[in-house]
C-alpha cells in the first residue's frame, strides 16, 4: 500500500517536487515554520504567500523575509501573486505576538493566589510558549489539558520548538494536589468547542477540573466569525461557576496572525506581481484585498476574484477563468467512505423533522386491511401524548388504501406512495412540518 512521505524542508530551500519547481520563503504567522511559496514555471513565478503577517518582532525571531520576496521579483519578476486576505477590511498593522506576553505578565501578577486557565488553538505554539513563561515568571507550574494540547506540547519540546523545562510540568491528573496559587493549566477549547476541555469545564463535567471562586480563566483567541455563539455560552457557564473569565473583549490577550492593510500593501510593493489573485477568507475579504491591489498599481484587468472551486489558465496572453471543478466539503462517515447529497439531505430531514414509519398488512389481492396501520414516530410527535392525532392519521391511511383498492391498485408500490402521500398530507395538514415518511406494506 502506497504511504504519503513526510518530507522536513528548510528555510529558503528550493526543490523539485513532481513537476513543481518551488522555492520555500520563511513568513511568520501564528504558527512556527510558515512558509510562502514561489512556484518557478514556463509563464514565470508563482507566489503564494500562505498565511503571514509581518511581525518584526516575533517569538522566535523568525520573520517574513521581504528581502527575498523583493529579490525574487527583480530577479525573475513575480507573474502571479496570491496573497491572505483574512484582514484585507482591517485598517494599519497586526501588533507583534510579543505584545500578548507583556498583557499575561501583567494578568498572571494581578491575580496572585488564583489558579489560572489559559485557553489557545493547540496550534498556536508561540502563544503556549507565552503562557508557560507568564506562568514560570509568577511562579507557577504548567499542566495541559486537552489531547490535541497534550500532544503538540510534548512533540514541540521535542523538537526543540516550545522551550518549558520538566521541573515547570505537572500531570494534570495531579492538579488537585498543587496550590492554585502555583498553577497554570493550558486548555483546548478557545472556539467553545462542544466537547473541548473548556466547554467541559463550563459545563461542569470536566473530569480532571472543576472551575468555581477564586479561578481566572483567560481566553487567549478571538472567536472565529460562526463560532460567537459557542464561545458565548462556555463564557457564561463559567461564569455561573464563579470564575473570573478575562477574554479579547476586556483585555489584549490575543493578537491576529494574519496581515493587515498597511502590511498587504507592503508585500505588493515589494512583489510588484504583475497579476494578482486574493486567497483565504470570505468573498468580502476578498474583495477589499483586490481593490487594495488596484490601489498599489496592478491593473484591474489583472486582478481575479476567484471562488473555491475554479480554474485558472496563465498563458502568454494573459490570465483567465477556463472551468470550475466540483469544490468544498468532503463529509466521511466512519470507515465507509464519503457521504453523497442524497444521504447528508435526508440525515438533515430526519435531524429538523423526524421520521414516520406506518407499517400495515394487506391481502395481496383484494388490497383489504387486514392488520394495521401501526403509526412508528421519532422526532414528529411524542406519540403517548399525541394519540388523537395518531389515531386520525391510521383513519386517513386505511382510506387511502380503500380508495387505492377501489382503483384497482394492489401492487405494493402502489400502496406505498397511497400511504406515503395520505400521510404527508395529513401531517402538513395538521403540524405544518414534513418529516420522512417511510411505508412498510406487508402481505398478509
């Protein structure tokens, strides 16, 4: 069986991968090791500039190297650009990841005597490291908490990425047994993830954390668009708790690792890509970021609005829309594969409407009644309390396949679609809803 090779690359390497002649630029984002990458084809360089902000003071000291962008471009000349557009509407700079160590310094020191919880992506590892060293400084020790926190902690102080000595660790099994003034736990869930660790913990039904007086939990994340709701609610379970919940809307605690205008503007006059094409964010974002591009000087005919999804053709004439390909999410369920449109819409209509089963037993040639209808319901009504209604749907059943038998009609998947119908009929009739009618006719 063939197996995907993991392959470690470096900063500024270039390789050959299949066809692709690439060149791997170092940008900072919020996660360590980002890269963009030059493409080096027949109809010139291909930038793709990934997710990047241009921090100059970054956690690692790892920053994007403009320099080599700019020697690309005068070098070869950069035909195409794509560029994040995540915050192509925010207006200046993203501040440095530094500036969120400077605000849990000062949060981690006004709360002496409190146990903190940290919540932050798993990912986001400049950000634990961070934390821990807030935490170390005021004298406390670190626990994660979380498996996606767990396993990214340890790989990266494996690979020598996330610096936290193993005198400043504790099992989290062990939290109980330490003061909470001496004690930091780094928690998953900063999106209010239903069944993350924080979510748990607000909930109550964390099984290694029980939140209540005298915890400060900090939410080191903006809630991503969608996801307001969910954060919301775990805030407020916490609250009810009795912690103290300090989140982006109170205190700096968190910084975007996305370039903002005055950053996007800088990498197009450096680039100076003579086509451009706005990538990763809603069409919104998109479109502000193709304007920006116009406003630093490539043309409008150059500039592509381009959706998940389509394809796009560089040629000596130019650049231009020649198909789209089928593009968005793959649902896969269990070991069995991906979930076509006809499954994912009836698992939508079972979910918001329920199911009706009606099982009845005819006499396969007169198409006579002999046993039933017996009315099954999940999710339409509660049938103990609802028995009138149910008895008058058996009534409208019984009729239609009187009047089906009357027409002649004794073959089974006739009756079906009699009963699938008197049903929905009835059913809209009466409840205004459409649940999935499924006919079960037996031969008696």
């Amino acid at each position: 069986m063939d197996r995907t090779r993991l392959v470690a690359v470096e900063d500024g390497e270039r390789r050959r991968i299949g066809p692709f002649d690439i060149e791997l630029v170092p940008v900072t984002h919020s996660v360590p090791h980002g890269f963009a990458t030059a493409f080096y084809t027949p109809q010139g360089v291909v930038l793709h500039s990934g997710d990047f902000k241009l921090d100059l003071t970054p956690v690692d000291g790892r920053t994007t190297d403009l320099a080599r962008i700019g020697a690309i471009a005068d070098e070869h000349g950069i035909r195409l650009l794509l560029s994040d557009s995540t915050n192509a509407e925010e207006a200046g700079h993203a501040a440095s990841e530094r500036s969120v160590g400077r605000v849990l310094r000062d949060l981690f020191q006004a709360h002496t005597g409190k146990r903190i919880i940290c919540a932050c992506f798993a990912s986001h590892l400049h950000r634990i490291q961070q934390i821990a060293d807030a935490a170390v400084a005021s004298g406390r020790v670190v626990a994660t908490l979380g498996r996606s926190m767990g396993k990214n902690v340890a790989l990266a102080r494996e690979m020598g990425i996330l610096h936290i000595a193993e005198d400043a660790l504790v099992d989290i099994e062990k939290v109980d047994g330490v003061d909470p003034g001496r004690m930091c736990v780094i928690s998953t869930g900063s999106q209010g993830e239903p069944m993350s660790a924080l979510a748990l913990m607000a909930a109550g039904e964390n099984k290694w954390l029980r939140v209540g007086e005298g915890d400060v939990v900090i939410i080191s994340a903006h809630a991503i668009p969608g996801n307001e709701y969910d954060v919301n609610k775990v805030i407020d379970g916490l609250y009810r708790l009795g912690a103290e919940v300090v989140h982006s809307g109170l205190a700096d605690v968190h910084v975007t690792g996305h370039a903002m205008r005055e950053e996007l503007k800088t990498v197009l006059s450096v680039a100076r890509p003579e086509f451009f094409i706005p990538v990763h964010g809603e069409f919104r974002h998109l479109t502000h970021h193709a304007r920006l591009a116009m406003e630093m000087g490539v043309l409008p005919a150059n500039v592509l609005l381009a959706e998940d999804g389509d394809v796009v053709e560089l040629t000596d004439k130019g650049i231009e829309f020649v198909e789209s390909v089928p593009a968005g999410f793959l649902y896969v369920d269990g070991i069995v594969g991906d979930v076509g449109h006809g499954v994912l819409r009836d698992r939508r209509v079972l979910a918001e409407e329920g199911v009706i089963v009606v099982v009845v037993a005819v006499d396969a040639q007169s198409g006579e009644v002999l046993t039933g209808p017996e009315i099954i319901t999940r999710g339409w009504v509660y049938a103990p309390e609802a028995e009138e209604l149910l008895a008058e749907a058996r009534q409208r059943v019984v009729e239609s396949l009187e009047e089906a038998a009357q027409e002649g009609a004794t073959d089974f998947e006739t009756l079906k679609r009699h009963v699938r119908q008197a049903v929905g009929r009835f059913v809209s009739e009466r409840t205004k809803r459409r649940p999935m009618i499924v006919p079960v006719v037996m031969e008696a």
